[in-house]
C-alpha cells in the first residue's frame, strides 16, 4: 500500500523545497537504507519512503546489527536528493534526530527524549533508538538514505536480552505506544517542514541550535573509541559541523567519527 504526504498545504516560495513523500510498506526487507538506496539507483523519486515490520540485516553506526521483534519498531528509511554540499549533509541526521524527538513526544507527551551524539535517541539514560544517515554521490548528484529505527512496543524480557540499556515507548509510559502509523506521520511532518528550510544558512544554523538543546552528551564525562586513539573527556559542545566537541586537560579535541559513551550511563 502506498500513501502520499505533503510537507506544505500552500507552493513554497523558490528558495524553499516542497518535499512529498511516497510510503511503501515491506513485511521484511534485509535493510531499509539499502533497499531505499538501491531504489534510488533505479531512479526513484526524492521523498520516498519504506516502512518494514522487519529487518533481517539492519544495522546501525560502525556496523553494528539492528535486530527488533517484528511489528514491535518502527523501522523506516527516507530517499533524498538533497542540495547541499557535501560538509553540508550532516544536517540531515540532527534534523531526523529532532524530528523524531518532536514527534514521539507529540503523541507521548509525558516522555522527555533527547539526543545523544551523533544519531541515538535516549529517554531515562536509555536507548530508545537511532539513526543512520547513508549518502551517494554519483556526477555531482547526492543521494541520501535517512533510516531510521524506534523501539515502539517492546516487552520487557525482548528489551532485557538485547544485554544492554534499551528502553521502548509501551516500557517507559507503562501502556501501549501510539503506534507506528501514527509515529510515522507526525515523523513526517516534522521532518518535511525542516528539510525546507535546510537550503538557506539560517535554516541550517537553526536545526543545528535546535540539536544542541536535545543532545544529551553535551556536559557529559565520554569515552571516546576511535579507529587509532582513545580518551576520556567532557562533551563541550557540538560544532557547526556536527563534529562533538571533548575537552581534554586544556586542549579540545574535534571527534567526527567515533565510538562515544557516557561513563554516568555504565
């Protein structure tokens, strides 16, 4: 079954992008980013959307699998064919960060999310899901896959034998989660109206603001594992270029990839 969303109920001005999206429903896909970005290299059309009840290889940051209980996750990826540039595009992943947060939280309001670098969602120190943000660029054209995976309706014994602090929306309102169709949705309009304003400066700076007030790594004591190092330090900030800003004695280090954990979490 395919639906359509608009972004906008009115022709957005020329610096603006009016984005529609197209959903397609999976009962199982290997991965949703990459059936997404193997559709794109068919020549699918910007806003597409794929929604599984399951994945048999999703997988995260740093390759790290994605395994949910089928139905019990909202498990989606979004086509774009964005114009920015390339130091640009990490602005995608902070806004499906927001987006999600907001959207979640329209429809569970007594839940307080936030963002831990780079692409997680956390509520009471636990993950509650992430993001992973997947780009191609082909004769200056770049295409972008934004999947994403939220644990909606987990039970306490699926959430207890991922052997790690997870939680799901049902656990942490102690009821039934409002649903993917309705998660999806409120996803959707969210992160419509940002995606519009992501080809100005101001509109960049602002979902880069925006993150900052969500990001809960900010003011945290970190790990930080990376392909050749390893510290420990205090998350400063997040710089313009999404990279996490670490202070260390009296120098601050500048991490764009890597393994970050919050030490008051273990």
């Amino acid at each position: 079954m395919n639906d359509h969303f608009d972004t906008a109920d009115q022709t957005p001005s020329p610096s603006l992008k009016l984005l529609r999206f197209e959903v397609e429903r999976l009962e199982s896909v290997d991965s949703t980013n990459r059936y997404i970005l193997d559709r794109a290299s068919s020549g699918a059309s910007e806003g597409l959307v794929i929604v599984a009840d399951h994945q048999s290889s999703g997988r995260g940051r740093l390759e790290r699998t994605w395994d949910a209980p089928v139905g019990a996750s909202l498990l989606m990826s979004v086509l774009l064919r964005p114009t920015l540039k390339i130091e640009e595009l990490h602005v995608l992943n902070m806004a499906a960060g927001v987006a999600m947060a907001k959207a979640v939280m329209s429809l569970h309001p007594q839940l307080s999310i936030g963002l831990k670098w780079p692409n997680d969602l956390y509520s009471e120190n636990r993950k509650l899901g992430g993001i992973l943000t997947e780009s191609i660029i082909s004769n200056e054209q770049v295409t972008v896959a934004v999947g994403i995976g939220v644990n909606l309706d987990w039970t306490p014994e699926q959430l207890g034998a991922l052997g790690r602090p997870a939680a799901s929306v049902s656990s942490l309102v102690g009821a039934p989660s409002a649903g993917r169709e309705a998660v999806l949705k409120a996803f959707l309009d969210e992160y419509g109206s940002i995606y519009r304003s992501l080809s100005s400066f101001e509109g960049r700076a602002t979902i880069s603001s925006e993150y900052r007030k969500y990001c809960v790594t900010i003011g945290q004591m970190v790990s930080v594992e990376m392909a050749d190092d390893s510290f420990v330090g205090v998350a400063l900030d997040v710089a313009p270029g999404g990279e996490l800003m670490v202070a260390i004695d009296s120098c601050v280090r500048m991490v764009s990839t890597g393994d970050v954990v919050h030490l008051n979490m273990l």
